[in-house]
C-alpha cells in the first residue's frame, strides 16, 4: 500500500498549523483509498473543537462518506509521535499529525490504525 498526499495539501496544513498555533488544528483527510491511499483534499469537521492540547470533534455528526480516508491534527507540543488518545481514537485509515515548528514535510507524519508508522510520497499534482 502507497500513501500519496498532495504537496500543495501539505503546504496548507503547514500553514494552517502555524495560524492556529498553540492551539491544535483538526481536519479531515478526504480522497481515495483502495489498493493505495491518495489524500486530495482536506475538510473541516462538523461539530469541530479546537483547544489548547485538545482537539477533537463528534463523529456522529459526521455524514456516512467513503472518501473521508482519516484525519489530520497538530501537535503543537513539537511530538510528532501519535498520543495514547490518538491510539484509541483512529477515525478512518490514516493519522496524519502536524507537529510544531510546521516547517516542512519532515513534520510531518502519517500512522496506521495500529500506531505504526507509514511511509507516504509527496507528489506535486
Ligand atoms: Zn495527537
């Protein structure tokens, strides 16, 4: 299995993470998962809460949407490593953290459900 983010997706979470910070930011990852996962787009949560180490929102609001493939939060704390909560709340296939100072793609890391650490590729388009 390939992961493949768009770079211009990772320069707005970038961005957004450094607008936002100390506080956490959290949006979906929306765009195609089957034998590879492609990351196309991102969008806001409903129901979205955004706090100083705390970020979460309620997925019951969410609508039933199949290219909804995970989630992305920032960890202002600079741990680019997934939380305890993290591990026990995956919400679909993929954990994308953002971790403070939002430089560069190096801050950035993608986990599985299991908490293991996934390889993913950046491409321009
Ligand atoms: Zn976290």
């Amino acid at each position: 299995m390939r992961i493949i983010v768009k770079k211009e997706l990772i320069e707005g979470i970038l961005a957004y993470s450094r607008d936002v910070h100390p506080r956490e930011i959290i949006l979906l990852l929306r765009g195609k998962a089957g034998n590879d996962i492609e990351v196309n787009e991102v969008v806001m949560p409903p129901g979205a809460i955004q706090g100083l180490g705390f970020s979460g929102f309620q997925p019951y609001k969410l609508p039933f949407d199949l290219s909804i493939v995970g989630v992305i939060h920032s960890h202002p704390s600079g741990s680019s490593s997934p939380s305890i909560h993290d591990l026990n709340h995956p919400y679909g296939k993929i954990t994308m953290i953002a971790a403070y100072p939002y430089r560069s793609v190096d801050n950035i890391t993608i986990f599985g459900k299991r908490g293991q650490m996934l390889p993913f590729e950046v491409v321009a388009q």
